[in-house]
C-alpha cells in the first residue's frame, strides 16, 4: 500500500508481536517497522506495546507519528488496546485494516473490515490467516533491501 491508498484505510500495530516478545533485537524490529511505516504511509496507525518491553525498542518506533499506546503487562493488554482502536476505527467509517500482529484476537475484526495482516510466519493464527483479505510475512521485511 502507498500514499494512494483508499482514504479509509487504518492500521494497528502489536508492538509486542514485531519483537515476537521482546526476542528480536531492535536493528530487526528497527527495519520491520520503517518497512511498515512505508505501507501505512498517509493512514492512521495505532501502535500498541507493554510498558515492560516500550523502553527497549522506542528507537524503533519514536518519531513515526503514529498513536502509540503502552498497556500494562496483563495478558493479551497491547491486543486489547488494538481492538478498542478498530472498533473506533470502524466507528468512524474505516473499511479496510492493516494488523501487523498474528493473534487469532483480530479475526473478529473480519466481520466488519477488510482484513490485511502482517505476521510473522510461524505466529501467524490459522484463525486470523482464514480470516485475511491478504497476507504479507513480516518475516520477508527483515531481509535487508538491495540497495
């Protein structure tokens, strides 16, 4: 997706999905998110990551303009922030969402959005795969760009 996408596009980004919980180091993550950040370019985007693991990979995502929430370290938390920001997101006429997470939680989401997820192959949900319009592997974002 580029800057023409279609105007109501949104994307939620699980935080601690990218760092598959805080195991990849954040050169890897670093390139993840700047890859991510040129397909969401022009949409909102709600980041949302535990505290515990924000302080270690703020290099990664600071300065990207996007809605950065840090929830508490309860299961599922960052999750819960994503889809309290879908549902405004539908709310307020978005037709198509961008999850770069593989948790099965987002599948729902399907019934009232188009689904693009982003995910790591091995985490990606067969739940939330069957419920995706398309697919991209997150894990194709960390090979570096021919320059």
């Amino acid at each position: 997706m580029s800057s023409h996408h279609h105007p109501r596009t949104a994307c939620l980004v699980d935080g601690d999905n990218l760092t598959r919980g805080g195991a990849l180091p954040v050169r890897e993550v670093a390139r993840v998110i700047r890859r991510l950040s040129r397909l969401a370019d022009g949409m909102p985007v709600t980041f949302a990551m535990q505290r515990k693991l924000a302080a270690n990979y703020m290099t990664a995502y600071a300065g990207l303009g996007w809605g950065i929430h840090f929830a508490s370290m309860e299961p599922d938390a960052a999750d819960i922030e994503l889809l309290d920001a879908a549902a405004d997101y539908v709310r307020h006429d978005v037709t198509d969402l961008v999850v770069a997470s593989g948790d099965h939680a987002f599948a729902d989401i399907a019934r009232r959005a188009r689904l693009h997820v982003c995910s790591y192959r091995s985490s990606l949900s067969r739940r939330l795969e069957m419920a995706a319009t398309t697919v991209t592997y997150l894990d194709d974002l960390l090979v570096p760009v021919a320059a």
